[in-house]
C-alpha cells in the first residue's frame, strides 16, 4: 500500500513539473493553481513576475467549511473564485492543474470558474 502511495505520488510530481515547464503567470494573465487533497480543496491565482499571489480560496475557509472535495462543491468553489477574480479586474488566467487528471473535482472547479466569467 505505501509503495503504491510513493509511485501515484511520484507519477503526479512529473507530470506536475512538465506541465510547470511551459506555464508562466503574468500580472495580465496570472496562473491559477489547484491543490486537491481527500478532505480538501485549495487554489491559488499566482502573478510569478513578482512571485505574489494575487488571489486564493480553500474549502478550510470560514463561509466555505461545510465544502466536501466533491464534483458539486468544487463548482460552487470556483464560482466563489471567479467572483473574487472579477472584483480584482482579473478576467483571464492560465491554469495550472498542477499535475492532477483534469477530470472530475479539477475540471468541476475550472466550469465552475468560467461559469462566473473567467477565461482560460
């Protein structure tokens, strides 16, 4: 089982820093980076020309704590996300799903933000 563990990890990593090769956030068009774990979600939208993060959002907040890492709730996450997007003067960003399967939980998340306006 930890052996199993170890190599899902390690698969995610390389895949994470082939991906991180070719995507580079600007302060026109930051990167946004998703980090999903089993109890989880958390996202980041990162200007990497300064090295700030402009803005975030996690299921850990306050208002979002009743959110489960779930197909749903990510939408709503993303939703929530692009509206802080939008009262930045953020309209477009590059995703960055951060070696994850853009499947599921990670594409929920991205509907959800294109639902409240944000290109990709």
């Amino acid at each position: 089982m930890f052996k199993k563990r170890i190599e899902k990890d390690r698969k995610r990593f390389k895949r994470k820093v082939h991906i991180r090769k070719r995507i580079y956030g600007t302060a026109e068009r930051p990167r946004m980076t998703v980090f999903r774990s089993n109890k989880n979600i958390s996202v980041q939208v990162i200007d990497d020309d300064e090295g700030k993060t402009l803005a975030s959002i996690s299921s850990m907040e306050k208002e979002f704590a009743a959110l489960k890492p779930t197909v749903k709730d990510a939408e709503k996450l993303g939703e929530a996300l692009g509206a802080r997007l939008n009262e930045l003067k953020i309209s477009e960003v590059v995703f960055d799903r951060n070696g994850y399967l853009y499947h599921g939980v990670v594409k929920a998340l991205a509907d959800g933000t294109r639902k409240a306006g944000i290109k990709f």
